[in-house]
C-alpha cells in the first residue's frame, strides 16, 4: 500500500503524519466548544487529544463541562482495535436530536484509562465545534471523529481512496 506524501507543516501546525500507531492520548489546554441547535453542549480547557497516524486529532471532552442532560444513552456501539468498545449518545436539544453523536469508552484499555469520565463529539452531527474560536471542519467520509483545524496538514484519511492508509 502506497503511503501519501506528507504535506511539510508550517509554524504552529503539526503533520498527521507525525502521529503515532497506536495512537497517543495527550491532555490539551485548547478551549473547547460544542453547540447544538442553539445551545452550547459542552465548553472546555481540559481535553484530551487521541493522535493516530493519518488522522486529525480526536478532542474528548470532560464530563463535568458537558451538559450531560442534552445527552441520551444510544444503542450504537462500535470497537476501537487500541480503545475498545464505545457507547454512544445521541444530542438532544427540544424536538432537533443529532443521532449518535457523541461517544465515551467506559472501560477502554487499560493504555487509555484516562479517556474514562470523557466524550468525543462527531463535528459533521452537531451543528458547530470550536478550537480556540476555530470553526472545526469533520473528517472527510462520515466515519471518523477527527477534528479538522488549520494547526493540522495531511493528508488526512477519510476520503476516497484513503482506506488503506
């Protein structure tokens, strides 16, 4: 399989290339917003950022910031080859609900034990997630939860194409 070539970073950015496999967690002092259907969702300084090769940075969110009453338990679960397996929530504001839109690790691998008590948000479900006032931009392809800003260059997996990376 023929890996992309990596886009050179400039000042302030990093290259998703850079990242690891298996991903590194990583505390983040970055300010954090998330809002739904006119309602900030959750508002944090206190992430952590999951780094995997070839993707943008996965922000989750501590539950203390989150309001954690717009959330209501999903029945999607999903598996994670380094994390393990996911709940979903779905968002929930009056009668606008973004369906699994959100997701934690109850019990995931003990290497990512801190994740517990945390939530990560698809941007391409809510209306708007914020990186220090930065609108995000979702991963290409739907299934990633990767948070696209301008501090990161690629390629990033997601698009056509990119499966094998």
């Amino acid at each position: 399989m023929d890996r992309p070539t990596p886009l050179t970073p400039g000042p302030g950015q990093e290259s998703v290339w850079d990242y690891p496999r298996p991903p590194r967690l990583e505390r983040s002092p970055a300010h954090l917003v998330v809002e739904h259907a006119g309602r900030v969702v959750a508002d944090t300084t206190r992430s952590l950022r999951v780094l995997e090769t070839s993707q943008a940075p996965a922000f989750y969110l501590p539950a203390d910031d989150i309001d954690l009453e717009l959330l209501r338990a999903a029945p999607s679960r999903s598996f994670c080859e380094w994390k393990g397996l996911a709940s979903y929530a779905d968002v929930v504001v009056g009668d606008v609900v973004a369906p699994a839109a959100a997701w934690t690790y109850p019990d995931p691998d003990p290497a990512y034990g801190d994740l517990v008590g945390y939530w990560s948000f698809y941007p391409q479900a809510v209306d708007r997630c914020l990186v220090d006032d930065e609108v995000v931009r979702p991963m290409e392809g739907g299934v990633y939860g990767g948070w696209v800003t301008d501090a990161v260059v690629g390629p990033i997996k997601g698009g056509p194409g990119t499966a094998h990376w």
